[in-house]
C-alpha cells in the first residue's frame, strides 16, 4: 500500500507541526527528511516535486500540497482524526481558522523574521547579526507574544477554547522557534508558559523528538556567539549578599548582584550586543549617564545562558528607575 510521503526539515515550523500531528493521530506516512542548510531542497530532483524548493509539502497517492495549513485542513477531512483538532462545526471550527489566518502575518511572522535575521543568517554567512535591525523585530516580536499571553490565552486553556486544536500546535511550533537565537518567550509570560506545558504533555513524546533540532540549533548559536564575542567581558565573583524581594522571577534559582563602574575601553552599545539586552535598556542606561561603562556580572550561571542575562538586564533596569542609592552605589568603585 502507498504511503502518504511527508517531505520536511525539523528546522522548519511548519515541519515540525506536520510531523508531530501526524504522528499523534496515527496517520502512516513515509519520511522524506530534507536538509534545508546544505541545500537539498535546491536540487533538479527536488524541484522536480516542489516547483516552490520548499518544506513542508506532501504527496498523497498523487496529490501534492505545498501549504502547511491547508495540508492540516486536508489531513483533519481525509483522515479518521478526533473532531476537537478541526471540528466539524461550523462556529468551533472558525475560531480555529480565524487563529490560523491571523498568526500568518503575526506569530509566524515575527518570530520567523527574529529567528532569521538574529540566527540563521550570521551562521549560515558567518557574518555577525545587524543589531538594529534584530532590535527593531525583537520589539515586534514581543508585542506579538504580548497578545498571545494577554488576548489569546487570557481566559482560556488553548488559542480556541478549551480543547486543544490544530491551531495550538501550530502556534506553540513558531513560538519555540526564537529560542535558537537566544531569546526565551516564556519569561514573564504565565499564560503561555502554562499554555506550551498543556501543548507538549498533549503531543508528547512526539514534541520533544521534533524540537530537539531546536535545542541543538540553539547550542551551535551559542557556540558561534561565544566564539564571536571572546574577551569582551572581564567578570569576577564576590561574595554575594542577600536582598529583598523577587524582582528577578521565580524561575531564577541565584541571586544577581551587579555593579557598573566607568571604563572608557567598552561602549554601551558592545555591552548591550553581548548580554542581548534591549533598545529601552540602552534609553534608560544612557539616560542615566553611563554612555561608556562595563558590567560586572557577579553571579553563579553558566557562560552563555542567554535568558538569565536578559533577566539580569531587566532586573538592572528596574533598579535604575526604583531605587535612587543604586547608582550612586554602583558608581562608587
């Protein structure tokens, strides 16, 4: 009997939702991985499949379908699935497409560009990331997740209800995907991070066999980053003291302390590219008189852990703008 033929790449979103569900409702296919970095998907033989040179597609008995989403569609209608991924009626199922056409231009969009510009461009050319421009989509990228946690998921377990949809899995694949450049969506962000836990218990062991390229890529990331930047930090531990409060997170098991002295030999703007903070940080530290300054990062993480940064940067922020002796504390080295 003729398979379905599933052609995919688990670096692709896309990829990865077709892949999982698939697996999930026991639809048999047959696996056509595709190599999207070395170039497979450029081949006569490839295009010869898919005149677009694109994944994921696939092949049902003679039947080619390019797009993601309406392969989803076509999947729910062909194949014995349970209604709650498409329903059948006609209102459940319009709140599922409603949320399909939208992330078109809004989740997939942003953190697809993010992801792109900030990741896979500097390791593909070996060139370093243009970080206005990754400034510039990280802030469109976040008011986007913004209205996933605020709008989306603000009373409700899933996207379109309180069943899990196709929609769902959609959504969760493109929000991991910021990951691999080193920004965690998750970070102050509840209702989503419940909502990704509810999306892979449901998809499990099949989630997390797809979205191990996503840690992998993630790794290589960090790797050329690191290798990029060596020596542009000068750190030191001390010992550290306690203090009030949580502002950091829950999720941040070390307490962060940190100083900033002047030194004329690092830039707020290298400060700022290494420890992947924000446009609004580098507004409030130079608002604050520290155009040249170096930070030292006292604290017990491992080089490299990109999200814990970010949280410090954040919990520096606050201290600039709440607490009037940080300053003048943090000055007087």
């Amino acid at each position: 009997m003729v398979k379905l033929k599933l052609y995919y790449d688990f670096l692709s979103q896309p990829s990865r939702t077709l892949y999982i569900f698939m697996k999930k409702t026991k639809i048999p296919f047959e696996s056509k991985s595709i190599n999207l970095r070395q170039g497979e998907h450029l081949t006569k033989e490839f295009e010869s499949l898919n005149p677009f040179k694109k994944v994921p597609f696939i092949d049902d008995k003679g039947i080619v379908l390019i797009e993601s989403v309406s392969i989803l569609r076509y999947l729910c209608r062909t194949y014995n699935v349970a209604d709650h991924w498409y329903p059948k009626d006609i209102q459940k199922q319009a709140l599922v497409d409603q949320y399909l056409e939208w992330q078109h231009n809004n989740t997939r969009a942003h953190c697809t560009q993010y992801f792109r510009h900030k990741a896979l461009w500097p390791l593909k050319t070996g060139k370093a990331a243009n970080t206005e421009k990754v400034t510039i989509l990280e802030n469109r990228m976040i008011k986007n997740l913004n209205l996933l946690e605020n709008i989306w998921l603000k009373d409700k377990p899933f996207l379109c209800g309180e069943e899990i949809s196709v929609s769902d899995l959609v959504g969760a694949c493109e929000v991991e995907q910021p990951r691999i450049a080193g920004f965690d969506p998750l970070v102050d962000r509840p209702n989503l991070t419940k909502w990704i836990a509810r999306v892979q218990s449901k998809f499990s062991p099949y989630y997390e066999e797809a979205h191990q390229v996503v840690e992998q890529t993630a790794d290589e990331y960090k790797h050329y980053f690191s290798k990029l930047n060596t020596g542009s930090f000068s750190k030191r531990v001390i010992k550290q003291q306690p203090r009030r409060g949580n502002a950091i997170g829950e999720d941040i098991k070390v307490q962060i302390l940190a100083y900033v002295r002047v030194n004329a030999r690092t830039s707020i703007c290298r400060v700022s590219r290494e420890i992947n903070t924000s446009f609004v940080v580098q507004k409030i530290l130079k608002k604050h008189k520290m155009q040249i300054y170096c930070a030292d990062l006292v604290q017990h993480i491992r080089k490299g852990d990109t999200k814990r940064r970010i949280t410090f940067i954040a919990w520096l922020e606050t201290q600039l703008n709440e607490n009037p002796c940080f300053k003048l504390h943090s000055l007087d080295r």
